[in-house]
C-alpha cells in the first residue's frame, strides 16, 4: 500500500491528471510531472538522469519550453561532495487533488520524496522536497536542487532579488527569459521566477549559479561547461535521528518579464505571505512548517492575531544558528523591562522558562540549550503586549 505524505492541502477543480504524468492547471500545463529521464545534472551525456518537470507553458500564449528539467535533486551524504552520483531518479507517482506526490526512495541512507503543489491562479508550483532520517543518529547531508530554465544561449537575468547584474548566494529569487522585451509574442518560452528560500531564513543556499551566455559558472559532474541556463542550488541539511525536514521551493511562469517584476512587487515571497496567498495549499499543519529549513514560518505560525499584541521577532537574532546547544540571543528593540523567557520544541511543547531584565535597547542574552534533543525550536520573549520569537536549530 502506497504511503501517503502526511500533508492535507485542498482540492481545485482546475487540476487534471493523466497516467503519462501530464498537467493541465489553469492556464498552464507540465509535461512529463516525476519523470526519470529529464533531470540531467548528473550526467550531460544523459546517461544518468534524475525525476525533475521535464517542461512547462502558457496555454493562452502558446509560450512552451519553461524548462528541461525542472526540480532535480541530488543527494550527498558527504559535505563538499562534487560527485553527486546519487539522485532521486525513480519512484511511482500518485494524485491528490493539486498536489502530485511520490513515494520516498533511499539515497544514501536518507528517504527521499518530492511532492509538487500547483496553484494555477497564481501561476505557481510548489516543489517540497522532504529529507528522511531513519537511523537512530543525526546526520548532515547536502541537497543539490537543479533546474534548466529552457532558454539554451539566449536566456539572459532579467531581475535578482537583491537587484544585482548576476546571481549570488544571497538572492532569494531570481527572473530569467529568452529576451524578449514588450508583449508575450517577444518571448519563444515563458518567463521564469524561481524562488530558493524565504526572507528569514537561517540556512543559506551555497553555490547558487545561474549561467548564462559568455559566462563561465563552473562544471558538471562530468567535467563539461554547465549549460547556459542551469539553477543549482546547495543545501547542508542536518536531521534529527529518526526525523525529517523539508526543503520548499517556488517557480512561477510569466508570459513578460514585466508582469514577472509586477508580481513579484506585489508579493514578495516571504514566509507570511506565502501561507496568506496559499502557495502550500490550506492545511499545511504548523509542526510540518517548522520542519522546512529554508524557510522561517516560525514567527509567522506562533504569533498571536491580536490587535493589541505588537510583534518584535524581527528584532530578535540568533548566533550561531543552527549550534550545539550555547546560542546568543541578540535583542535590539525599545522595549524595555522585565521579560519572560520561554523555549518551545516543535510539537508545542515548552522545555524551558526563565525571566531576564532589559535594561538598554540592545542587549545579548546567553543561553544554554545543550541538555535538549536534537531538534528545531522556538525562543520566545514576551512583555505585556510585546512579543518576539526566533527559530534555533540545535545539533
């Protein structure tokens, strides 16, 4: 019997599934969902290749070719690893709804599984990538995501998150094309937006590159110059014993660069509006949230929806994140007083509770985590009507 993910997310109507593994959603369609010959960063020759969206469109456009292989990931139980032999290349694929779910394949010693949610009125899908820990120790893994965008030598970076001329690590988004410039006639493919981790995340993505024409990004597994148009993401993702995590990602097809910026002005693709706008679907429990590492839904899921509560969590820092248990906790607002100190683990529950005094507008408050589990958890500050949380990953 097929093991379902253990996510509910809601039904539309809009989505259809056929056994070849093609979607229609909205006004967009994806070729080939959980193919095992389309993801190729394993092997350029196409010898080796992983499950990945082999391509997507516009319907109303007629705009094609979104990708050549979208949401490919690679597994490595050694950090630093440059090998990649090992890829999540085959598994059967079952529906529910608009989310498209997999069941989990060992690499490596860790179970994985991909699901992708579409959200066809947002031109959107979620790719949500879940690393399974089964050993009775922790371990540290790095994740490689890969995507081809598609556009071969003509595509070029249009827009980046933090408005640079190329893509660094510290991007959170970024808006590729073909080139065109004024109307989707302009554009052969669709514009793409991929969207790598949210605004609080604590767990950079490393060795991001997205290459284009005349620019060297570096090699493949096999030693040939990438292709012009690859997305590689790197992840080190450290799991609990006997526990898991998520890795979530986004694209969004766009018939103009413009409307891309447009939308991406207007959303902003952080963690509240995220779950606001339903880009995981409606019920997506918050101690699954707190187990996706790239993303922080930590302050947004805990916070109080209380007109007179006033939420200071982007006033509260953590360091080092993740640790072995010593963290400092840097507090730089202007509330000042006595405060409630309280550490909750991922299941709600509280595992400590102390009271400090805050007597300038910032201040470090040291603390010693050391005799709890491995594990993800909340540190949360309170006085009166203030409150401020922070996310902490204990190794």
């Amino acid at each position: 019997m097929k093991k379902l993910y253990t996510i509910l997310f809601m039904t539309l109507a809009t989505f259809s599934f056929a056994q070849s593994g093609d979607v229609s959603v909205g006004n967009l369609y994806y070729n080939c969902v959980g193919c095992s010959n389309y993801g190729y960063f394993l092997g350029r020759d196409w010898s080796t290749t992983g499950l990945a969206i082999s391509d997507g469109g516009i319907l109303s456009t007629g705009q094609g070719d979104a990708y050549d292989g979208a949401f490919e990931l690679i597994v490595s139980d050694v950090l630093g690893d440059t090998s990649y032999t090992d890829s999540l290349g085959t598994g059967s694929f079952i529906s529910v709804g608009n989310l498209y779910m997999n069941n989990a394949e060992t690499i490596n010693g860790i179970n994985a599984s991909v699901s992708y949610f579409f959200q066809p009125e947002n031109y959107i899908v979620a790719a949500i990538f879940k690393l399974a820990n089964p050993n009775g120790t922790a371990r540290v893994v790095s994740a490689k995501i890969h995507s081809n965008v598609g556009s071969d030598n003509a595509t070029q970076l249009d827009s980046a998150s933090l408005g640079g001329a190329t893509a660094v690590d510290a991007d959170r988004f970024t808006i590729s094309s073909d080139g065109g410039s004024n109307t989707p006639s302009d554009y052969s493919d669709p514009v793409n937006t991929f969207v790598r981790q949210g605004a609080g995340s604590n767990i950079a993505s490393k060795a991001f590159y997205l290459s284009r024409p005349g620019i060297y990004e570096g090699k493949d597994n096999n030693g040939d110059d990438m292709a012009e148009d690859d997305i590689v993401d790197s992840f080190s993702v450290s799991i609990p014993a006997n526990d898991y995590r998520y890795i979530v990602m986004f694209n969004r097809l766009d018939s103009m660069v413009s409307s891309a910026k447009n939308y991406v002005i207007a959303n902003h693709f952080t963690e509240a509006e995220v779950l606001s706008n339903g880009y995981l679907g409606s019920s997506f429990p918050n101690a699954e949230l707190l187990k996706v590492v790239n993303w922080d839904f930590a302050s947004v899921i805990t916070t109080s929806i209380t007109s007179n509560v006033v939420d200071l969590s982007n006033s509260l820092n953590a360091f080092p994140n993740p640790s072995s248990g010593l963290v400092t906790m840097n507090i730089n607002n202007s509330a000042i007083g006595n405060f409630t100190l309280r550490i909750i683990d991922n299941q709600g529950s509280e595992k400590q509770s102390s009271s400090f005094t805050k007597n300038t507008p910032d201040m470090n408050l040291n603390l010693d985590l050391t005799s709890l589990s491995t594990g993800l958890y909340i540190v949360e500050i309170k006085q009166d009507n203030y409150i401020a949380r922070k996310r902490i990953s204990k190794f």
